[in-house]
C-alpha cells in the first residue's frame, strides 16, 4: 500500500534518499536505435481524452521535439473506452505503440504478461517524485509506469447552476443522506432545466471509497473480492428513491449525451469524479466557473479518500527505440514547461520540479487547494488492482446501467458482476 498522507507537503529529497531509476542504468538492456537531427527517429505515443487534453499534449510534443530534434513523436488520441480496446487489440498482435498513457486499473494485466517495459532498465529521472507514491508503478520489483500526475474523488458542482435553483452551495460536510436531500431539491428547483446528478453508484472508484469508509478493502491480498454481495447490494440500493426522480438523470438521457458526460453537457448540476477532469469539464459545458467539495461519508472522520496516480507513462517492452522513448517519458512528467502546458487537466503534477514550475491560478488552483485541503482525510492508496481489473470496472458500470434501465432487478444485477468477478479472479489465480 502507498502512504499518500504528506504528498502535498513533501520537501525536496536528498540525493541520498531519492529513487531514481537511472542509478540502474540500462545494464542488460540496450538503448536502441537512436536518431539524429538530420534522420530523427520516429516513436509513436497514444493517450485518451477530449480535444482539450489533445491540444495539450499535442503543443507538449512540439516542445519535447523542439528540444529534442533526433526524435519525432506521432502522437493519436481516443476516447477511454475505445482506448483499451485498441490496446487489447494491439497486444494481442505485437505491436502496442512505443510509449502509452496509462492507466492504474490495467498496469498488473500488461505488466505481468510482459507487454511492458521495465523503466528501471533506461534513464528516467524520479529524483523529484516522492518515495511513497513510485510504488504505484511497480509490480514485483519491476517499474513499468511513471506517474505524470495525481488525483483525488470529489464532488464537482457548478454554483450558476444552483444560484439560478435557489440552492445554497454545499461545503461538503455531507452524509450519503444530506448529499441525496441536495440532490433531490436541485433537480426539483431547475423546473426541467437539469437534474441534480448523476448515478455516483455506478462509479466503481466510489464504491472503493464507500467500502474504505466502512473499513472494507475491494480485494484482498491474496487477490479475492474484499466484500459480499449484501455489500454490493447495499451500494446498489443507496440512491434508489432517487432514480425516476428529478435528482438522478436517467441512464437513455446519459447514453443520449455521450461522448460528453452529462455534467459537461449542462443535463446535471453535479457529479462524482476524479478531480482533474477540471479543464474538460470547463470546455464541454462552457461553463464560467466549477466548484468541488469532498464526497460524502457516514463518519464525518473517515472519508475513505486517498490520492491515486491519475495516469501513469509506460513503454511498449518491444519498441525499438528504448533510449528515445525513455527521454520522452521523462520530459512528459519532469519538464516545467509541460506542467504549465497541462496545468491540473491531467491531475495535481506528481513531480515536485515540475509542480513548483507550474503556475496554478483560477481553477486549476482550485483542484491544487481541494487536494490540500483533504490531506488529513487521505488514506493508503492501492497497489495495482489484480490482473482483469479493467475488465471488471468496465462490467461494473454496465451492469450498473442494465440495472438502470430496467433490464435487471438489483439482486440480478449483483449476481451477474459476482459472477464475471470471480470468473476473471479464477482465471488469472
């Protein structure tokens, strides 16, 4: 487990002390082929994410290229979903591109299959990382991600909208019942013009946070389901008054509203979510101005929060070009430059030379601010999730919708994640 508790605090490490990656060199390894200014090589490099995190990272690449001319990037983008499935697809035949975004929920299943490489064999510099937060990129000794980034569960809110309801702004000292009252008399107050929110249930990191909250672990170590299926349906069952409501938008107007969310495409006036989805949330809904608060908790002194790698840097453990895939991933998560290029849209900067290079106002501030102020409430983050995670979140959420569209009652729709979960825990022991 990876204590996040002094994160935001962390004073500089000395060179003594820091975890550094070069300090193994690239023994038993080679650096590939390598370029030059007049025949660069070429590295491909994926992510996910809307237009707004594109034209980030696409003026990022234009800077790691200016500075770096025997390398050329060819970057593409796509949504989450479609992103794992072109992974999975890639995989399968050999060719995942040279570096990749990545995330946390899918490092064990490409990591243990070894689809990845191990950055602890070329020269990144992590001097700057805090010690606590690199094991989140390493499974059995071997470091195959690099954080760019972290991020933390919160409830975004948007204050025109509750201005023009008539509701007061919540500060986020909340009960699961206060937060479904706030939710009900929003909706009820809009007349129509958006509802109060979306199905937070649905959201598999939430549930996570409510186990937490009620001292329960998504999975144990020796990689079983940490919770029962009364767990599950307790969950499930939480904002059932709310659905069919003016609180809770329905999952026809949310499929309706992809590939926007509904709290970007203005149809809810709050969501539960990971933190750094600020920037994309701003230029989906145009609105003026988001606020976030804590979610809510039963225990007013547990929470169940912590901060999570919001995406990590990982290499393909077949690319030709190991030494200039390397220097990308290290400019991408050192380089001062590129954290005032992406700000708080990939997440608080995970690197210390690259967080005190950034300048965070308005809200990107916000998302800095939110994170130290629930620095008291954080508890461990996890390790990797076991092998067939991914699978798992992405069955979540759509047993989730089946169960909101009617095509499941709540013990159906627990019987039939229990099953995928211990199939996939069964085929990976």
């Amino acid at each position: 487990m990876i204590n996040r508790r002094n994160f935001l605090t962390t004073i500089a490490l000395g060179t003594a002390s820091a975890a550094v990656l070069s300090a193994c060199g690239q023994s038993g390894t080679t650096a590939g082929k390598t370029g030059s200014a007049e025949n660069p090589v070429t590295i491909n490099y994926t992510w996910w994410g809307n237009d707004d995190r594109a034209e980030r990272t696409r003026k990022a690449i234009a800077l790691f290229e200016s500075k770096n001319p025997d390398i050329k990037v060819n970057g593409n983008f796509t949504d989450f979903a479609g992103y794992w499935q072109k992974r999975a697809t890639e995989a399968a035949g050999g060719g995942l591109p040279d570096v990749m975004q990545w995330d946390l929920s899918y490092l064990r299943d490409y990591g243990q299959r070894n689809q990845l490489l191990d950055l602890s064999t070329v020269n990144i510099n992590t001097d700057a990382f805090d010690k606590s937060l690199l094991p989140s990129g390493q499974i059995r000794g071997k470091t195959f991600g690099i954080p760019t980034s972290t991020n933390a569960f919160a409830v975004y809110y948007d204050p025109a909208k509750l201005a023009a309801a008539g509701v007061a702004e919540p500060d986020g000292s909340w009960t699961y019942k206060e937060f479904h009252e706030f939710m009900t008399e929003v909706g009820t107050k809009s007349n129509g013009a958006f509802y109060g929110g979306g199905d937070y249930t649905a959201v598999w990191w939430m549930f996570n946070i409510w186990l937490r909250q009620n001292n329960m672990e998504a999975f144990t170590e020796d990689g079983k389901l940490g919770f029962s299926k009364d767990d599950l349906k307790k969950w499930w069952s939480q904002p059932a008054e709310l659905r069919g409501t003016p609180a809770m938008i329905p999952e026809e107007r949310v499929t309706q509203l992809l590939p926007k969310s509904a709290f970007g495409s203005n149809a809810t006036a709050s969501e539960v979510t990971w933190d750094n989805f600020m920037a994309g949330y701003l230029a989906d809904s145009g609105a003026q101005e988001l606020k976030l608060v804590p979610v809510p908790s039963d225990d007013p002194d547990n929470l169940g929060l912590f901060l999570k790698p919001s995406m990590l840097m990982v290499a393909s453990a077949k690319t030709e070009y190991k030494d200039a895939a390397a220097r990308f991933i290290d400019f991408m998560v050192n380089d001062p430059e590129v954290g005032q290029i992406f700000k708080t849209s990939r997440g608080v900067p995970a690197s210390k030379t690259q967080r005190d290079g950034t300048t965070f106002e308005g809200t990107d501030k916000l998302v800095v601010d939110y994170e130290k102020s629930i620095e008291k409430y954080l508890k461990d983050a996890p390790e990797p999730p076991i092998v067939g995670f991914g699978t798992l979140e992405a069955s979540f959420k759509r047993i989730a919708s089946d169960m909101n569209y009617g095509k499941l009652d709540i013990n159906g729709a627990v019987d039939a994640w229990f099953k995928e979960a211990e199939d996939i825990i069964k085929q990976n022991a």
